[in-house]
C-alpha cells in the first residue's frame, strides 16, 4: 500500500476513535444524571443541596462541550492535537467530579484510569504516558490541597480531614500514580500491538484482495470456458466464456447437473457419485472429447480437461472442468488431412494429364482424318463413332485432372448468387439427367453476393446439382435456397456469411461414407470419377468458404455453402 493511502487510514481511524470517545463521553455523562437524579429523589428529597447541583453542572459541561466538539469535528484538520484537547479536558472534568464528590474519599477517582486508557488507544504510548502524568499532577495537587485546607471537598466533615494522616495521604497518592503509569504502559502496549496487527492484518488483506481479483481477471477474461463441479456433480460456477460456448447464461447453468448439461462427459469424469454418498477413486483419463448441441441447435465439438478442486486442508469437494470449443480445429484437421490426399492425388492426376493430354490429341486428330478421308461401312462408322465419343470421354477425363492438380487463380471479382444459379438450371434443362420427374424449388434471396469467379460458381453449382439430380433415381425435388446468414463461433465472434443450400430428397448418404465424399476418386456411381466434389471442394476452399454436408444417411442430402460476402453485400 502506498503512504498516501496508509496516512489517509489512518487519519480515518484516528477519527473514528475520536468518535467514540465523544459516544463514551456521552453515555457516562448520561449515567451521571440519572445517577444524581436517583440519589436526590430517595436522599435529598424535599431540599437543596449544593454537591448534587455541582454534579447538574458537571453534566450541563460534557453535553455542551461534546456538542462543541460535534460541530468543530469536520472542520478539524490536526486531529491529534484535537483528541488531547478533549482528554486533557476529560482529566480536568474527573478532577473536578472527584473533588465535588469527597476528594480523598471519593470513589471516582478510578475515572483517571479510564481516561487514560482512552489516550492510550487513541494517541498510544506517548499520548497514555503524557495523560497518566497529567492525571497524577491533577489528582496530586487535588489531596495537597485537601490536606492543606486550601480546599474543602463536598462530601467530607471537617473533622474528618484530621483523621487521615500524611502517611495515608502520601500511600494513596502514590498507589494512584502507580497504578496510572503501569495501565498507561499496559494499554499502550497492547494498543501498540493492535495497531501493528491491524497494519499487518490490513496488508495481508491487500493482498489478497489482490491476488483474488487478479485471479478473477484472469478466469473471467480466458477465452476457455471453466465450471467447478462439487462432489454430486453439480455446477457451482461458470466463467464467461463457458457461458458463450455453452451459449446459456450463469444463472441457467449453476446448480444444475452436469449431465444435463453435457450427457456424454458423465463416464470420463474422475469423480462419479457412489450410492453411500462419497467420491470414487480418480479416472486416468485426463482428456475428453465429446460433441454437443446447443439449444440455438448449434453442434460443437469441445474438448475437456479436469482437475481435482480441494479444500484447504486437501480434502476433495469437487471437480474443475476447462474446455475449448475444437469444432473448427477439428475442421481444420479434416481440411488439412484432405489437402494432404489432395495433394498426393494432385501430383499423380498432374503426370496423367501430361502423360495422356499430347497422345489423346494426336490419336484423336488421327481418328478424325481417317474418318473424313476413308469410306466405311456401317459397322466400321459406329466402331469410329464409339472411339471418337471414348476419346471425348478420356478428354473430359483428364481436363477435369487438369482442373483438380493446377486450380485457377482466385479473382477479384463480385458475382450476384440468385443470378449464377438462375443461368446454370437453365443449362441444367437441356441435360439428359432431367428427363425424369423431377421438381425444382428456388428459394433465392436478391442482391446476395460473393467474392468468386462467375465460372467457377456455376461449376461449383453445376456439379452439385447433377449430384442430387443422380441420386434421385425415379422422381423427386430438388431445393436450391440462398440467404445472408451469422455464423457464431465457438468464441462468440460473429461473422455475417452468403449460405447456399442444395438439398434433395434421394436415399442420403450412409454416415459411414460422409467423411470420404470429397476425397479424390471416391464415387458409388458406376461411371463416376470420383473428382466432382472434390473439386467442388477444392473451388470453394480457394475462395474462402466452406462447404458443409448434412444427411441421416436414410432420406435426403443437403450440401450448404459458406461463402464471405462480396462488395455490394458489405456495402449495404
């Protein structure tokens, strides 16, 4: 703590303390009045007597100077020189109390003691030593006076001044005295010993409060979410960020189970409740990795880690939970995975291609020279017709390896999405594939644009649609949606995406074959090559977006595209 604010403790302190003296000053002088009123009423009932209207005054003082001392409080600034203005005065007031009261004989002479164990908690040993001297030399020249006649206490008969000795004089001075500087040495000791306590105390509080809001800082401000668990399991605390991935707020989650919560973490946790009530033994598995759907119907997958939460003593109360949100670090892994398949398959489709590209032309060229300068029978023309259609085929083939192992170059260039998917049915009409029954539904939100080449688009769009058209054999429907959605991650940051939604309504895809469907030459068709989604996959990665499968491999498949928004969308 700094000195600057240690001196403005203290002072406030030091005023405090001056406060209740003023409160203790009171309540005696309260006492006192209404001890006075009781000993006239029963002994004094029906005359005047002069010591007790000595003790009205005595009140009438410490009220109206404790009312002054009230009022000249805020606008004291030396606050010490204040308190022994006011101890100083309480010394006179007992002296003049013990005098109206019998002197010698008087029993409030323990009021000293009191007052100086007042400046010993308010000034500490210097102020107690210099209020003991001040009582002793007060209430000494008290009984000099008394024994010299000077002065005669209320309360004492004349006669009785003689019988008291020098030697009884001088004993109970001195055991007064005495008895003055051994309280003002003890209670500023201990005074002392308080005040270095309570500067200790204060120091250590500090510090903690310190180091408690440091730690606080540190768990509200971490972008892992963490949750305490106590020992049946229940959510104690949540930080914020636990808050945005589990996407409910603190209040929602604490004190509820954590299995409602995250069903499929209850069997790797260390801690599990047994039926008499305790904790079974530690779990050895420190990493989980589990998926979740949130109430907004977002699906993540987090990754948990946990620690045991002790008491001080050691013993367990509980369980800490940190996790993260890995959804797009597991996407990330899928997409660098599959770049590495791509890129082996890249390097082999690239060789192909140039392997067969040159000979295909040539042989093609030939075939159609001998075609036009040779006459063929009817057999032999069909033969020549069959080889010119496979060498189309192998053409087609091996540009689409050409496509696949060197991508075009992304363009900088805003394309509208309604109007690319508008051309490309359109083209779509003179397809054998849409001689069956099947129905298209547009659900084309205007003005949505994207960063993307306008041929590499309807490609994208192309293949994706021929896709779904395929898998629904006889007859069926096929959506094609586009809207402006936000996507959130697990992080809670917000990014505003163009969606493209192709859904069909055909068998779907069996779970187990979701996770290979844009891998190079991975096809179910008879006659497929297995590269349309892979460089469906391939085009929509090179300009920034994100393509996403859903289907419960039991009825209908639905291909979503993310794409960042173009200049006229981020315009708006």
């Amino acid at each position: 703590m700094s000195e600057l604010g240690q001196d403005s403790t203290e002072s406030k302190e030091l005023l405090s303390k001056i406060k209740w003296l003023m409160l203790l000053r009171l309540v005696f002088a309260t006492f006192l009045l209404v001890a006075t009123v009781v000993v006239q009423a029963r002994a004094y009932p029906t005359f005047f007597n002069t010591s007790l209207l000595s003790l009205y005054v005595l009140t009438g003082v410490i009220y109206f100077l404790t009312l002054c001392y009230a009022l000249l409080l805020k606008r004291i600034r030396r606050h010490i020189l204040f308190a022994y203005v006011q101890i100083v005065l309480d010394v006179l007031f007992v002296t003049a109390l013990i005098y109206v009261t019998g002197g010698i004989e008087s029993i409030f002479s323990f009021m000293y003691i009191l007052t100086i164990i007042n400046a010993a908690i308010i000034l500490y040993r210097r102020g107690g030593l210099l209020i003991a001297s001040a009582s002793s030399i007060c209430y000494g020249s008290l009984l000099d006076l008394q024994y010299f006649s000077v002065i005669h206490p209320f309360y004492t008969r004349a006669t009785s001044l003689m019988t008291y000795s020098i030697g009884y004089y001088f004993y109970t001075l001195l055991m007064n005295i005495a008895a003055f500087y051994v309280v003002a040495l003890l209670s500023s000791y201990l005074a002392e010993e308080l005040r270095r306590s309570s500067v200790k105390l204060k120091a250590k509080q500090y510090d903690l409060d310190q180091l408690e809001l440091l730690h606080r800082n540190i768990i509200q401000s971490i972008s892992t979410g963490l949750i305490t668990l106590n020992e049946r399991l229940k959510i104690t605390y949540v930080n914020p960020a636990a808050e945005v991935i589990c996407g409910s707020g603190s209040d929602t989650l604490e004190g509820r189970y954590i299995g409602d919560i995250f069903p499929h973490i209850i069997p790797y946790l260390s801690l599990n409740v047994a039926g008499n009530g305790k904790l079974d033994g530690p779990h050895k598995q420190k990493g989980i990795d589990v998926d979740y759907e949130r109430q907004d119907g977002a699906k993540l997958h987090l990754g948990f880690s946990q620690s045991i939460l002790r008491e001080p003593g050691g013993d367990e109360m509980g369980l800490i939970l940190i996790f993260q949100d890995l959804t797009e670090f597991r996407h990330m892994q899928e997409r660098v995975r599959r770049m590495d398949r791509l890129a082996v398959a890249g390097e082999l489709a690239a060789g192909i291609a140039h392997e067969i590209k040159n000979p295909l032309a040539s042989l093609s060229g030939s075939i159609q020279m001998l075609r036009d300068e040779v006459e063929f029978g009817p057999m032999q023309q069909r033969l020549m017709d069959i080889t010119m259609r496979e060498a189309e085929r192998l053409n087609a083939l091996v540009n689409e390896f050409l496509l696949f192992s060197r991508p075009e170059k992304a363009v900088d260039r805003s394309v509208e999405v309604s109007e690319v998917i508008k051309d490309t049915l359109e083209m779509l009409k003179n397809s054998p594939e849409l001689s069956r029954p099947i129905r298209i539904e547009k659900k084309l939100s205007d003005h949505v644009w994207v960063h993307i080449d306008a041929q590499r688009l309807q490609q994208v769009i192309w293949n994706l649609v021929l896709n779904a058209v395929q898998e629904m054999t006889n007859s069926g429907r096929l959506t094609i949606a586009t809207t402006v959605r936000t996507n959130r991650s697990g992080a809670g940051v917000q990014q505003k995406v163009a969606e493209i939604s192709i859904a069909d309504t055909g068998p779907g895809i069996p779970p187990e074959n979701q996770g290979k469907v844009f891998d190079p030459f991975f096809t179910t068709k008879d006659h497929g090559t297995g590269l349309g989604l892979t460089i469906v996959h391939r085009i929509v990665e090179d300009y920034g977006g994100e393509i996403f499968l859903e289907s419960d491999g039991r009825s209908g498949t639905t291909f979503k595209l993310h794409f960042p928004l173009g200049a006229a969308n981020s315009a708006e």
